[in-house]
C-alpha cells in the first residue's frame, strides 16, 4: 500500500521516498540496503509514470534525447561524490532551497507559460538542469521530483503538468544509474523490492493520469504540499542532528 501511494504522490510531485524509505527502515533494512532498495522498487514507478507521459504526448522526444543521459551521467557522479563529502552537510541548504521552491510555485501565475526558448538554448538549458538534480539525486536525493520540476518551470518555460513529464525522464534515468549502481554492490533486497515494485508500477501509472487529466492546477498544489512535508522532515532531522 505505501508504494502505491508512492508512487501516485511521486508521478505528480516527487517525494514518493518519504513513505517508502521510512517503510522499508520499519522493517528492519539497514540503511544502506533499505537506500538501494528504496531505488530499486522505486524505478518501476518512475518508468510507469513517464509512460503514462509519454502516451498523452506530453513528454517531448528531442528534449529527452538529452535530458536522459545527463540525468544518468549527473546521477552517477553524484553517486561518486558521496564518499568524498557527507550528505548531511547539505541538510540545511537544502531546506532553505525547499522553502525558496515552495514560495515561488505557490505564487507564480497560472496564466500559460512563456514560449520555450529556441531549440539549441532549449536543450541546453534542459540538459544542464538534468544533470546538476541528476547529480544531486544520487548524492542526496529528497525531493529530486521537486526540484526538477521547479527547474522546468522556471527556467525551461514549461507548465506544471508538462514539466512533471519532463522531470520523470530524468527521475527514471536518476533511479535507474542509482539501482545499477546499488545492485552491482549487492545493496538491493531484490525479495523486498519486486513486491513493492508492483505497487509503484500501479501508482505511477494512476499518479501520471491524475496530472494529464486535471492539469497544472493539480500539480502545483501537490508540488507545495510535498515540499511542505519534506521542509518539515528535513528541519526535523537537521534539529536532531
């Protein structure tokens, strides 16, 4: 049941992990092999959503071409670049980008989006945000959906729903290199994660058709409110620490 929600809440806004990660600690994993596993059911999700996208023509060909190898190539380096830096030392800055996120999205205009900008500033403003939040997906990791949607609406001139099709081109890719990664150093319980998998794979599918079918209004608001949820986890965290 929680990777269903999951996975519903992670094809509109991201933060599917803050249910799954929590579950899968609950049940005993260590934390290493309940990060690896949270990715390797989690994939399944993000690859549902994206084509569902994809089916109501929301995810654009050319634009994928190249954010999804800068989402993989961003989140393996990421991925490298935790063993010479602690995640922790981004806890409060990610917060305070969180909060900037949250503010920005709930006060922008619903009024349609600025045309995107010409094809060769189009890809190389999609390929650059792929790839800094690919990056800090597989060094960090909360709210990854978040910020790539923030991303695309901001700086790429998408709307709401069609910058969560966008950023699940790149989620999928993030999680992809990230499962390769964790498997090939035997950090995922493939027995937890295939079961958990099914229900990713169900909620990605039933999140992506609330966004094409009710829009950006939708989005937004889940956006905000997933933000809120992970504002309040982060500062509980960094409180403790």
């Amino acid at each position: 049941m929680a990777s269903f929600v999951a996975g519903t809440v992670d094809a509109i806004a991201g933060g599917g992990g803050l249910l799954t990660l929590p579950a899968l600690l609950a049940a005993g994993l260590p934390p290493g092999l309940a990060l690896g596993t949270n990715k390797g059911q989690s994939v399944f999700g993000s690859g549902a959503a994206l084509l569902r996208f994809a089916r109501a023509g929301l995810v654009d060909g050319r634009v994928a071409r190249v954010t999804f190898p800068a989402g993989l190539l961003g989140s393996l380096a990421g991925a490298a670049l935790v063993l010479l830096v602690p995640p922790t030392a981004l806890r409060p800055i990610v917060l305070g980008l969180l909060v900037v996120v949250a503010v920005v999205l709930a006060v922008r205009p619903a009024a349609p989006p600025a045309p995107r900008p010409g094809v060769h500033r189009s890809l190389a403003v999609a390929a650059a945000i792929a790839g800094v939040v690919g990056a800090y997906d597989g060094f960090f990791g909360p709210g990854t959906g978040t910020f790539l949607i923030f991303g695309f609406v901001i700086f790429f001139g998408a709307g709401m729903r069609e910058a969560s099709a966008d950023a699940k081109v790149v989620n999928f890719a993030s999680n992809l290199a990230a499962v390769v990664l964790f498997a090939s150093r035997g950090m995922v319980a493939w027995s937890v994660a295939l079961p958990m998998a099914a229900g990713q794979f169900a909620g990605g599918l039933a999140g992506a058709h609330l966004a094409v079918r009710n829009g950006d209004r939708l989005v937004r608001w889940v956006v905000v409110g997933v933000v809120m949820v992970l504002v309040v986890k982060l500062g509980v965290d960094l409180a403790r620490s």
